[in-house]
C-alpha cells in the first residue's frame, strides 16, 4: 500500500510542478520589500522601485511576477500564515523568500525561529517543483547590538540550509548590499532611503545581481521556435529622409516618422556613429509643462504580406545620466487589423519619481534592453499592418535623451493551424 501511495503522491506533486520550460516567473515573499514590486496584469515590471522589477527589465521581461506576496510590517509568522499558499498556489518557477528585518524587535522571536518559518517555505517550494530563492536579509542601520546578532545569527542560518539543502539557492543579499555586518550595520551608500528600503539606485544594483543569478539558473524563457528575422524597414538607422512630425527638429532615419504626445513637448532627432561603425537614433526630448507628461514617439509601419501567429519588437536604450525627469521609455508593436480595429503590446521601463534615472550612477548612462511580450494575432483575425514604436515620456519642465540601437520587430511563424 505505501509504494501505491508514493506512487500517487508523486504524480500529484509532478502534476503540480511548474514545467521546465514554462515561463520563468517569480513570486516574491515577504515583508514591505517585496510588497512594493509593481506590475500590469502580465506580470511585467512597470516602476524601478524594486529589484525584482528590474531583475525583470534587465532580462527583456523575462522574469513576469505571478503576484504580490508581501506584506508591510509583518513578521515571518503572519506571512507564512497568510501569504505562503496563495504564493505556491499561484504557481511560479521561483519562489523569492526574503523576510526577518521585522521579527529582530517582535518578542517572543529568534533567530531559530524564524529559520524555521523560511525553512518552511523553501521545503514547501521544494515539495512541488518550485526552486525557493533564499535572501540572507540586510537589516537595518537602526539595530540595536542585540538586533545585529539577530539578524546576522539568521542570515548564518540561511546560508547553511541552502548549503544542505538540495535546489534550494543563496541569494546574499545581506553581503551584496552591506559594507559592514559587525559591531553595527552599515549599507551601501545611496542604496536605501530610510536604512531598510531599496531606493532606486539599491534596487538596479542588487536587480543587477538578481538577474545575474537568474540567468544562471537557466532562468530564460525559450523563444519561439523558428523565430523570423527582423522585418523592420531600415533597422541600421541610414538616410535623412524620415518625416520629423509637428514641433520636432534633426533629422530622422528614412523610413521612420516622429511624434509628441501634445504641444508642451519636443524632440530634437540626430543620427549618430558608434565607435562600431553603427548607427544610433539620438533623441533629445524636452517638455515645458511643469507639472505635466510630455512625450515623443518614433514608428514605422510595415505591411503585412504573409500570416503570422504574433509580432514582437525590441530595442537597446542608453539614458544619458542627466536625464532627471524621464519618466519611462518604451518599444510597442501594435497590430491594426483589417476590420480596422487593434492590438498593442510592449515592453516599458518607468518611475514615477523624478530624480531616480539620473540618480541610478551619476559616473555613467543607463542602458537597457527593452523587448516587448509576443502580441498574438488570435484565431480568426487578419493583421493589415503593424505598427512599431520608440516612445518615451519626461515629467515636468527639462529635457531627457536617448540613444536607440538595434531595433528589430519580428515574427512568431505561424502554425499550420493558424488563419
């Protein structure tokens, strides 16, 4: 009976398990760090407040979120209590765990007992499928002598059970994000605003990491198969002879047509070689609405000869470090349809705070890499044409610029099957 019973078990649990070539989606537990994460209905990142967020940028959104399992404030008992099932439930590839800077000052609570709470969640994880993420916990630069001893006694803890405990991964947040973890605890300057929470510069350092680490795990989600080349027209970026749009200035490469999103808005286009010998669009955005969005838009229509199950588009972004009031950037495949109705998709890296893009490293540009999700034609529908697009926006009076490389829009082949 008992080998029945495995058996059975085994098979429920594999039932369970998320596949190996699923989507490489998260779910992060936790405290208030993991709380703040933000993101659409996709499960893509949509703000820079949080490493998850930008783990997931930096990796062409790779690494969609399967929901919000953080709770502001709470110790590892209410979160294991309230937020662990809905988390495994919800199915992920990765389980984030980080938690523990909120049970140093709840009494009744130790260093034993909250290994066990995440212990319980990395072995629960583990139970069906899902590879646990363990974070060593930074703390606080606010502790008490006895809270230090806490938290670096947990984070000693962490480590060994991750040594010991197979598929179970460190992730040392603690050491990365830390200059000192004895006799007081002294984190990395500029990376946090009150001594607990990421700010945006902490959240693209340790993003950077967490991405690295994910990318190692063989995170990436597959392509699809047979994935067509690029049908962008012109994706070298050659020629002078593309339309400016109303209020713009420069030249724009042929076959490309600019845009603002209103009359408090300019842009100031340029082509500029690349030390490779490649081009770059160079886009000086300015907006004199103080309290207002300004926006521009860079796109290029492409007919649409052959059937297709889906488009994508991408492209390469360098923010230059002054860049104070951007506030997102975008690339956008839209799909118009030949009874004239349409469909967008893309992929946009945002804030909602104005001083964070420069704030990221003052030293040198941002770059990013930004592709967006598949946008499905669906059963029954004809695209007409498609439709991609560079955009950005900057809130308030100033100016932003950007350099675009390598764009591309390309092809989900279309299936036998496929109208």
């Amino acid at each position: 009976m008992r080998p029945i019973l495995l058996t059975l078990l085994a098979l429920a649990l594999a039932r369970l398990a998320p596949a190996k070539d699923a989507p490489a989606t998260l779910a992060p537990l936790g405290d208030s760090r993991t709380a703040i994460i933000a993101f659409d209905k996709a499960g893509l990142n949509r703000t820079t407040l949080c490493h998850f967020n930008w783990a997931n940028a930096l990796n062409q959104q790779k690494y969609p979120c399967t929901g919000i399992f953080g709770i502001s404030g709470a110790t590892s008992d209410t979160i294991i209590s309230t937020m662990l099932d809905p988390a495994l439930a919800s199915n992920p590839r990765f389980l984030v765990i980080l938690m523990g800077v909120n049970d140093v000052r709840s009494p009744g609570f130790s260093a034993d007992h909250t290994m066990a709470n995440i212990a319980k969640a990395a072995d629960m994880a583990l139970a069906r499928g899902i590879t646990p993420i363990v974070c060593t916990d930074p703390g606080s630069e606010h502790y008490l002598p006895a809270h230090v001893a806490f938290i670096n006694d947990l984070n000693s803890r962490i480590a060994d059970y991750c040594t010991r405990t197979k598929g179970a991964v460190l992730f040392d947040l603690a050491a990365l994000a830390s200059t000192q973890r004895a006799p007081s605890i002294t984190l990395q300057p500029g990376w946090f605003y009150d001594g607990i929470h990421l700010q945006t510069l902490g959240a693209y350092k340790v993003g950077v990491a967490l991405a690295a680490l994910l990318d190692g795990l063989g995170a990436s989600v597959p392509d699809y198969p047979g994935l067509a080349g690029n049908i962008l027209g012109n994706p070298g970026f050659t020629g002078t002879t593309g339309k400016l749009g109303d209020g713009n200035t420069g030249v724009l490469p042929d076959l490309f047509t600019g845009g603002r999103d209103n009359a408090n808005s300019s842009s100031a286009f340029s082509v500029n070689a690349r030390p490779d010998g490649a081009n770059e669009l160079v886009v000086d955005l300015k907006t004199t609405a103080q309290n207002g969005l300004g926006g521009m838009r860079v796109s290029q229509i492409i007919p649409v000869a052959e059937k297709a199950e889906g488009f994508q588009a991408g492209v390469q972004v360098e923010i230059d470090p002054g860049s104070v009031n951007l506030a997102d950037v975008r690339a956008e495949v839209t799909l118009v349809f030949s009874d004239g109705t349409f469909a967008v998709a893309y992929d946009f890296d945002g804030t909602q705070k104005r001083d964070t893009i420069s704030a990221i490293d003052p030293g040198g540009p941002l770059v990013l890499t930004l592709q967006s999700p598949a946008n499905l034609v669906g059963e029954g529908r004809e695209v007409k044409s498609v439709k991609f697009v560079l955009g950005a926006r900057v809130l308030g009076q100033g100016n932003a610029v950007l350099r675009f490389r390598n764009p591309w829009c390309r092809k989900v082949p279309a299936s036998p099957a496929a109208n």
